[in-house]
C-alpha cells in the first residue's frame, strides 16, 4: 500500500473528491423517510407469518 | 418498537431498509423503481430467511439479493438496448468550478451515465464502507475484479466529468494558492 506517501498528491486528491461525493449521493437516500409501503410490508409479513406459527385465530389479513 | 424475538433476523429487516434504499437507488437511479426493488428484496429475504447464516452479515446478505432481483430484471432490458455499458452517454463535458471543486450536480449527471456495474461498485466500495473483499463476495466476483472495476469506474467517472485523473482540480496548485485563487475568484465574481 502506498496511500501513505501519496496522499498529497493530486491523484489521490481527485480520488477523495470522487469518494466524497459517492458518499453524499448515497447518505442523500440513506436520511430519507422510509415510505410507508415498506414499513407496512414489513407488518404484513410479520402478521401472515404470526397466523402460520400460531394456531387458533389470528389477525391475518387478506390483501 | 416492540421486537418479539430479537434474534431473528427477520426482526432486524426494518433496520436494513435505508441501506437497502440508497444502495437500490445507486443502481435503478429512479426512486419508485428503488422502492419496488427494496419491496422485492424485503419479499425475498422474509421467505428465504432459513437460507441466511445466521452470525454473518445480514446487510451484505439483503444486499445481494438485491442486486442479483435488479440484474435479472435488468437482462431482459438489455437485450432491446445495445449498449450496456453506456457509451451514448459520452459527451458531457464539464470542468470544474474556478475553485478547483467537483460540482455536486456534475457529479450525480456524471454518476447516472454510468453502467450500473460501475455504480454497484463505487457505491459497495466507496459509499457504503464495504471491503473488496465483501463486494467481491456480494457480486459473485473475484476481489481483483472488484479493484479493476471499481478504478475504471473512477476512470470514466472523471472522463464523463472532462477531467483526466491526477491532472483535474489540484494539478500543480498548491493548497496555498488555491486559497488565494479561491479569493480573488470570489473578488472577480
């Protein structure tokens, strides 16, 4: 590894701009707000798997 | 948040989402297409659970899933588009700004004409703090692979940007005289 010696050159430089802003463009999505089709994905499969485990009646709903 | 059983690694899906969300947006660059890919692979993960070792990394686990539901769905497009790699997309030419930095909305223009693969691999290693080793292990690939991809990734990203890698912003301007270039450009404007 040469990243020591090479870390002020203008390669490296250029690199860590290109890294920064890969990182950016992904933090961008990674702060948004989960929509709430996922989440209420999630919950779906938590209730349907609920309903096999267990028997008797359960809360499982047909969508 | 009640969690049942903590140890299932079902209960920690939740958590995965906003990964599984930037990671799917690197790849389809299209937010109600990220979303349905992130729905696909939460499917796929809850009904194949017993499939995951449990102690490894659940996140690289999702992620390759992931990826593998967006490739195969992305083949069948591929055979109408003749070009995979992008190379229509050549043409955009940007230079810097006078203070010598990457402007963010070049950036992400420059980033969308990638191939997906070079976005894959930029984001694996660069963005989500991935090793080689666990990309190579993501993409089904040999971690020389990852390497060689991820640098002719970077290579057309400053290509795409108009810039030659090691002589774009810093090229024989020292951080003194880019301060001071810095702030006579700032006068001049």
């Amino acid at each position: 590894m040469y990243s020591d010696m090479s870390e002020n050159n203008p390669k490296s430089k250029f690199r860590d701009q290109i890294d920064e802003n890969l990182k950016r463009i992904y933090d961008e999505t990674l702060k948004e707000e989960i929509p709430d089709k996922l989440t209420l994905l999630l919950e779906q499969l938590r209730k349907k798997s609920v309903g096999h485990s267990e028997t008797g009646p359960s809360d499982q709903e047909q969508t | 948040m009640n969690a049942p059983a903590s140890n299932d690694p079902r209960e920690q899906l939740v958590g995965h989402l906003p990964s599984l969300r930037a990671f799917a947006m690197s790849l389809a660059r299209n937010r109600s297409a990220a979303d349905d890919l992130v729905q696909d692979t939460i499917v796929k993960a809850w009904t194949n659970i017993d499939k995951f070792a449990v102690g490894t990394n659940l996140q690289a686990w999702l992620f390759t899933i992931l990826r593998n539901t967006y490739y195969s769905s992305l083949r069948k497009v591929r055979r109408e588009v003749a070009d995979p790699e992008g190379i229509h997309a050549q043409g955009l030419f940007v230079k810097p700004d006078h203070d010598g930095r990457l402007a963010y909305g070049d950036f992400q223009r420059a980033f969308d004409k990638l191939s997906p693969e070079h976005r894959e691999v930029l984001t694996l290693v660069g963005a989500s703090g991935f090793s080689c080793e666990e990309a190579a292990g993501m993409m089904g690939v040999a971690i020389g692979t990852v390497k060689s991809r991820a640098s002719r990734a970077r290579k057309r990203l400053s290509d795409l940007m108009g810039l030659a890698e090691g002589e774009g912003a810093f090229s024989g301007v020292d951080q003194a005289s880019m301060a001071v270039m810095g702030r006579s450009g700032m006068q001049a404007a």
